[in-house]
C-alpha cells in the first residue's frame, strides 16, 4: 500500500473532518495524545471533538464554495497551511501549522487575523503565487530567510534589506513591516522550507504585548520576492496550558 505523505494526510483532514465534519474520522487521523496550541480550543481529541460539535451545530451550506487553502507548505513532519476563510460573516487570514507521527496530527499550532473590509488594489493578504518551485532548494531559502532574521529584519535599514529582498518585491502584509524599523524582540519558533517557500513562526515581544506571527516567504534569485503576514496576540489566559508556541 502507498504511502501517504504529510502534506496529503492534512489536506484529508480539512476536506472529510473540517469541512464534512465527519467526526468518525477523527480516530483515523488525530493521534490519542494530540497536543493543541490553538488558544481557544481545549487540548487533546476531545477538544478537537468539542470544536466540531460546535462547527456542526452552526447552520450549514447547502454547498461547498471554493477551498479555503491558498498554499501549503510541507518539510519532514511539519504541515503548514495558509487560507482565507470565510466564517461568520467574516474574512479572516489563517495559518495553521501541524507536526505529524506516525501518519497522524500529534500538535498543532495557528495564528489568524482579520482581512480588512477594503483592500484596495490587486494584492491582498491571501493572494499572489501559490504554486511552489520544486527546483529551488529549500536549504538555500531556509538559510537566506534565516540570515534576513538575524541581519535585517526590523533594522529599518536598506542597505541591509537590499541584500535580501527584491526591490520589486511583493508584499501581502498590510502593514508593511518587512523594511520598517521595529522597537520589538523576533524569537523564531521554527522555520519550514519547501522549494521556494519559507513559513516562519515567529514570537513577537513589544512593550505592549506578545503575538503570535507566521511570516510567509517567496525566494527567487537568492531574494526575498514576495511576502504574505497572520499575526495574532497571545491572549492572557487560553483553554489548556500549552502556549501558543
């Protein structure tokens, strides 16, 4: 029998789970000690069990409208999938981020935000390129994000920021911080590569409060060309202990 990989067994679990709300499936694709991030819902399968109940509760399309899931981005065990959902009258970005055992989600982590009502232009926080570059190393765009961390990001200098962005580049953050100065710390959490993509979890600490951000990247030509942000604030208190990281 074929193996699946990671990333099929997620985008699986989206369609039949998540968006059927078939919870018998449940059993086939959470692990028994599967460990939640998400601040509001409680830890384990029951808490993923609890969160369905409710979606199921909610009033239901007659149909299903397009995916979701712009892109997703998959290295080793860890899944990382960004989408633009539709969810109560509202349109919210979301990242969710996964680590897979065994053929099953063990732990999972998100970070959402909400699109503003007007987004003027053609680019927005969802769109652009979603399709990866499976020639490009995904070594050598890990690295060159890495070192725009270490070096460049929230400098506020060009000289810096040239070395690893390009000057047409793309970006889908509303608030344009890529090239601002920034008076916060960056703690990253984990980098995952795949092709010409880089997901960043990243932990924001300023004077005012912590957040919860996913920076995604798109490498070409040794820069950094096009550029998607969720950030979310770590709330006070959350439904488990875990932490959003």
């Amino acid at each position: 029998m074929e193996t699946k990989s990671n990333k099929t067994i997620v985008l699986e679990c989206y369609r039949k789970i998540i968006r059927d709300l078939d919870l018998s499936l449940v059993d086939e694709y959470i692990r028994e000690d599967y460990i939640q991030h998400s601040p509001t819902v409680k830890d384990g399968k029951a808490g993923i069990l609890e969160m369905l109940h409710f979606l199921k509760s909610l009033p239901q399309p007659k149909e299903h409208g397009p995916s979701p899931i712009i892109r997703t981005i998959a290295e080793g065990n860890m899944v990382a999938v960004h989408l633009d959902v539709q969810f109560m009258g509202k349109r919210v970005a979301v990242v969710d981020l996964f680590r897979l055992q065994e053929g099953k989600i063990a732990e999972h982590w998100d970070a959402s935000m909400m699109q503003p009502e007007k987004q003027d232009g053609l680019i927005i926080i969802t769109n652009g390129t979603a399709e990866i570059d499976q020639k490009i190393d995904p070594s050598v765009s890990k690295k060159l994000v890495n070192e725009f961390y270490q070096i460049a990001f929230g400098k506020g200098d060009p000289i810096l920021a040239d070395r690893y962005v390009a000057k047409n580049y793309l970006d889908h953050d509303p608030d344009g911080r890529l090239l601002k100065g920034l008076d916060y710390l960056v703690k990253i959490h984990r980098l995952i590569a795949e092709g010409d993509f880089v997901v960043a979890q990243c932990e924001l600490i300023s004077a005012t409060g912590r957040y919860a951000s996913y920076d995604i990247f798109r490498i070409a030509g040794d820069k950094i060309v096009e550029h998607w942000c969720v950030e979310q604030e770590v709330p006070q208190t959350m439904a488990h202990n875990n932490g959003m990281f």
